[in-house]
C-alpha cells in the first residue's frame, strides 16, 4: 500500500500522489499529529517564553508610526511623480510595482496598530488602522473582530477560524467553495496563480458586503460601525480613482492593487494554509514562520515571522527575531520556520482542501498529503 508523504519531502522530489481508495485504511490507522496528547496551548508557550526574555521585547513602540511617514511619504511622491512628469512605462511599472509594496508595508503596520503594539487607546488604533486598511477597502472594526477575535481566537479550529480552509465535506457541500477551490494554490489550474493578487480584499470586500449578515460567526462584530467605515473607505477610493484621472488608473490603482495584495496574501497564505487543524489552539503547530531577504523583511515589518506573533499578538514586530531564535532553542522538534519562497513552492505543491486535521486531498484527483509536522 502506498503512503501518504509529508510537504516537506515535496522539495526533495520525492512526490507520491495516492488516490483516496488505496490510502483510506492507511491514513485511518495512522494516530493523528494533532490530538490533545502531544499540542501545547497559547497560554503554555506565553508563560514559558516570556520568562526567557526581557521586558523590555513586550513593549510599546509609539516610534514604529515612523515608518508610516515613510511609506505614505513615499507613495504620495509616487503620485505627484507619475501625474507630473512624463515617465518612461518602464518607469511608472517600476514605481508602481514599489508603490504596492510600500502601502503593503502600510497594512502590516496597521496590523500592529490595531494589537495594541505601537500605540495605547482603541479610538486612536481604530483612527490610525483606517488609513492602512483603506487601500484595500478594508474597515478597521471589521479588521478588528475578523483577525484579533476569530482568527487569533480560533487559530485553526475546525469550523471557527474564518482562514482556515474547509474540510472536504464542506467542500462537497458548499457551492460557494466548489467555485473557489480552482482558484486557489495547489489546484492546478492557470487561475490559481493569480490568487495572491486580489484574494485579500476580495475576501475583505465580500464579507463586509454580504458574508457577514448570513453567519453567527459575525453576530457579535459591531455591524452598523463597520458598515459607516466600510462607506467611507469606498467613498475615498472613488474621489482618489477621480483624482488621478482614467489615466493613470493602471499605474496608480490597478497595479499597485495587485501588488499589496500580493504581498499581503503571499504572507497570510504561508503562515497558515500549510499547517494541520489543532483541536487547541498551539501555535507551534498551526503556525508557519517564513523569512525573506533582509530588504523585504525591513518593508514588510517582519510580518514573515507569524508563530512569534501568535504568541505575543501585542508585541511589536521589531522584537519577533528574537522571539524566534528563544523559540528555536527552546522547541526546537516543534519550531517551524522557512524561507518564503520555499513555503510558496509547497503551497503549490499541495492542494487547500482538508480531508481530516492533518492530511490535505484535492477532491478533484484524490491525491493526498501531509501537512506541515514536526
């Protein structure tokens, strides 16, 4: 009988595709990775390490808006540059392609924002997430309750954490996610490819415009504040779309809008979709630290390094290296961390649907393959 290999044996070209009929006994006898036995909970890991650091990796820093100045800075010149001057197109793709990645930065700076990491006072995080999640027409009480409370709440927990991918029963019960799974990572499908580009916000955008009045996860989210700030965002998208002008609609919007969502998604998707189901939330083993070259990492505020942050959601990102060499000497079997652009080949490599909490199944061919273990 054939065996279902792990992801990480992917990259050694040691494939081995099994159809469901001929692994239904093997992957049934095999003793889950993620029972209650061998996971460790979030307050566990939070006592542990935080006893191994210094007090001063937990605090505030009020200083990292900095980097909002840059950015914002940054894409306002961009603006000015490509409505003023007559560029070269290779010369507006580039600054295009940088003005993506710079209001990305933005958002992942909101994203510690709204943790309570830089600055103290919800109004005032919820003031200064607006103007990061806008560019994806995103609002921050929407942001709020959808990442801090559900995601981080229910890191993946079958049917509770609204990232997580579904099981192949819902699959074959959802019409909504038949027409999804040919477009994400791992299908095999040309449409796959351009996932990253406009998932985040269309995701964003669907929930705030419908998902969220058809399901009890959103019964406790403030509706009418987000539907107020969810009007505005669009409102401000329309003036800005007039103010460049049709134009300049493809080097200000479209591109740009492509890029941070890239960005955003190519991060979000790593972090997570790779890993197995937890009956408890144990962020060593739901969770997926990836790295990147030092440039990006310093761009994109160290938003790689996710394990750390779902220990310590209000720590800033600056301190996450440090978090992650305590948590590689300390768990070092249960630690895990890789290159982004590996963790992208994987996510490719293997289909987003769950046939139980470790085992990830294309429904289309039955192929089969462990997620990320120990």
């Amino acid at each position: 009988m054939e065996t279902i290999e792990t992801t990480e044996q992917l990259l050694n070209e040691a494939v081995i595709n099994t159809q469901t009929k001929s692994t239904k006994t093997n992957t049934n006898e095999k003793k889950s990775t993620t029972g209650t036995d061998d996971l460790i909970t979030l307050g566990q890991y939070n006592r542990a390490v935080s006893q191994e650091l210094p007090k001063e990796t937990f605090k505030r820093e009020p200083l990292r808006l900095l980097y909002a100045v840059l950015y914002f800075g940054c894409v306002a010149g961009i603006v000015f540059a490509i409505m003023t001057y007559e560029l070269h197109f290779v010369a507006k793709l580039a600054l295009s392609i940088i003005m993506g990645v710079l209001v990305a930065g933005g958002t992942f700076l909101g994203h510690e924002i709204s943790h309570g990491a830089i600055v103290k006072g919800k109004k005032l995080q919820d003031f200064l997430a607006f103007f990061a999640f806008a560019p994806f027409l995103i609002s921050p009480t929407y942001w709020r309750f959808w990442h801090n409370n559900l995601h981080h709440g229910n890191t993946q927990l079958l049917y509770k954490d609204p990232d997580a991918f579904p099981t192949k029963m819902i699959w074959k019960r959802s019409k909504f996610m038949k027409w999804a799974f040919p477009k994400t990572p791992g299908s095999g499908t040309v449409a796959s490819y351009f996932y990253f580009f406009y998932w985040f916000s269309f995701q964003a955008v669907l929930n705030q415009v419908y998902m969220r009045f058809g399901s009890k996860m959103w019964d406790k989210m403030d509706h009418k504040k987000v539907t107020m700030e969810f009007t505005l965002t669009l409102s401000l998208a329309l003036i800005y779309m007039g103010f460049i002008g049709v134009e300049n609609w493809i080097w200000l919007a479209v591109i740009p809008f492509m890029v941070q969502n890239y960005t955003v998604m190519s991060y979000i998707s790593t972090n997570h979709n790779l890993s197995p189901y937890t009956k408890i939330n144990d962020p060593l083993m739901n969770s997926l630290t990836v790295t990147n070259n030092p440039i990006m990492e310093f761009v994109n505020l160290n938003f790689g390094y996710h394990t750390e942050h779902h220990l310590f959601p209000a720590m800033p990102a600056s301190k996450a290296k440090i978090v992650s060499k305590k948590l590689a000497e300390m768990y070092p079997e249960r630690y895990k961390i890789m290159p982004k652009s590996k963790a992208l080949r994987l996510l490719y490599s293997t289909p987003r649907i769950y046939k139980n909490r470790d085992v990830l199944v294309n429904p289309k061919t039955g192929k089969e393959f462990r997620t990320l273990g120990r």
